[in-house]
C-alpha cells in the first residue's frame, strides 16, 4: 500500500463520519494567519481556532511575498477577513542561514540554477515579524483597515509571544492603519485604564474612543483618535496618519453615523457629521495650531483630510 493509499483509506472513514457543515467560505473569526509550513505548528489548537474561524496562508518561514499578498486581497476584499496575524517560530529552517548557503547545498544534490529564488533567510524570527509587518504596512494593494499583529512561536513548548512592532506611534494620531492594530489595543487598555489619558507621545494630547459600526462587518470598531473639544462636542480628523487612503472609522460613519464616543471617564451617544465651508476650515486651522504634525499628515496625503463634529444625542 503506498503513502497515498493509505490516505484515501483514511478519507474514506472520514467521510463516512462526516457530519455535514453549516460552514461558509467566510472565516468566521475574520482572521487570516501567515505562518511556516513547519509540520509541528497547528495553528488551529496553538490559537484556539476552530474549522471555518480562519484562513491558513502557509510557506517557507511564513514571509510575505507577492502569492500572500495575491491571497491577503481575495481574504480580505473577498471573505471580508480584517485581522492578519504573522507566526515565525523557533527552530526554523531558514533562521541563520543565507540564499547562498541554500543554493549550494542544493546544488549539490543536484544541478540547478536557483539564483533567481529570494528564499527570504533571516536571523532573528522577532526581527523578521517586523520586518514582515512593515512589508505588509507598506503593501500599496492591502486595505488600510487591517489589523496586522506579529507572533513568534516556541516550537518547544508551544507558547505563542506577541512580538512588539519596533514602529514608533506618529505623534498626534493614534489612528494610523495596519501595524497600529496592535498598539490601538494598547492605547485603548491604557485608556481605560487612566480616565481617557494617555502618556508618552500623547500626553496632555485630548483623546477620545471611537465606537463605529464597520458596515461591511456588522461589528463594532473601537478607535482611539487624536481630538479637538468644541462647545458643541469634539471634532476628529481623518488624517489616517498622513496615509492617502482614508481611515476605516470614516466609511462606517458615512454609512452609519450613531456613534458612542470614551471621553475621559465618560460613555457618551453621539451623531458624527461632517464639517464643511467655513466651520471645517475653522477647526482645521486650530487642529494645526493645536498640533502641527497636522499639517504634515494632509501634505503627506495630499488629499484633504476630512474633519468630522460629534454632538451628544
Ligand atoms: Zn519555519
């Protein structure tokens, strides 16, 4: 019997045993999860996942290359995934090694130009989280309301570690995309944490959590955003950073604009509208005085940046 014998006789008690699904292409934790195709990682226990919560991308180190980014735009734009974790892990096969090391010792097996494959060798698997965080920030086809988060996984003992992004917050926005998904979860616990303070880059800055309904997900987004106080409530500000695409939290409130906003200790409903004419370039102009990387983030954009009033209703 040979090796593929013995797994269709497998599938065949399987399948006997099958219970039917209820399940749909979407994943429905709305995860996708690059790793190695390491045999010893199961990504659905180390995470506790179950069939159907997420898509598996899987290669050599778990690197982000075009094919994942072909695949991340289909989970994404597609299957509506909004969560992109990166697994390296310990004892990997192309931890200290080179191309160069790789393509000798293949050539000598066997006769093979492999000059052309970048087979994406690293030092250090925190090191090449964040390096592939950054290649995913940077990809220009990703949408710009990701969550992206880096772990590194112990083959060992199966622990899996968040690795920290080693990219700084852009002072005055908290509401930059993609690798900040792992710091809003931080800004938001400190948040809470101190009566709607933050330190560091942004004390003594006015912050506020936003609660928008992500239209294309039915869920709640919580975003903490740089804000202005006004008589009438806050204005905030769609400068995603100084990225030219726009934040998601603005497409929700286009489509939806009931808000709950955090505000110091306070959970207060709200309407979002957007400012125009006069009373936009008013707070505008103020916003820049206030903090003026500002300024920066609509020159960087090149796009006026959108500014947004909430009233409690
Ligand atoms: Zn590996």
């Amino acid at each position: 019997m040979t090796l593929f014998d013995e797994l269709l006789e497998a599938n065949a008690r399987f399948a006997e045993n099958f219970p039917g699904t209820e399940l749909t292409a979407v994943p429905s934790r709305h995860i996708t999860i690059l790793t190695c195709m390491d045999a010893r990682i199961d990504n659905f226990a180390a995470f506790g996942l179950e069939v159907g919560d997420a898509h598996i991308l899987r290669n050599a180190g778990g690197r982000v290359t075009d094919d994942v980014i072909r695949s991340l735009v289909l989970s994404n734009d597609i299957l509506g995934t909004r969560y992109v974790a990166v697994i390296h892990h310990t004892e990997c096969g192309l931890v200290g090694t080179t191309n160069e090391a790789i393509r000798d010792a293949i050539a000598v097996a066997r006769r093979v130009d492999l000059s052309a494959i970048d087979f994406d060798p690293f030092e250090d698997v925190d090191q090449s989280v964040r390096d592939d965080l950054v290649r995913l920030e940077a990809a220009p086809l990703l949408r710009d309301d990701i969550t992206y988060a880096g772990f590194a996984y112990d083959v060992a003992n199966g622990v899996m570690r968040a690795v920290q992004s080693l990219l700084e917050p852009v002072a005055g926005t908290i509401s930059a995309p993609s690798v900040s998904g792992l710091r809003n979860d931080a800004y938001i616990e400190e948040f809470r944490a101190n009566d709607g303070k933050l330190g560091g880059n942004f004390s003594g800055v006015p912050v506020l959590l936003l609660h928008s309904t992500d239209a294309a997900l039915g869920e709640t987004r919580v975003t903490p955003l740089t804000c202005q106080s006004l008589e009438s409530g806050w204005a905030i500000f769609a400068s995603n950073g100084g990225s030219v695409a726009e934040p998601g939290w603005y497409g929700d409130l286009l489509v939806d604009p009931v808000v709950t906003i955090e505000f110091g200790a306070e959970t207060i409903e709200g309407r979002a509208r957007v400012a125009m004419g006069a009373e936009r370039d008013q707070i505008w102009t103020r916003q820049k005085a206030l903090i003026p990387a500002f300024a920066g983030y609509a020159q960087v954009a090149n796009r006026t940046i959108p500014v947004l009033v909430i009233e409690p209703c």
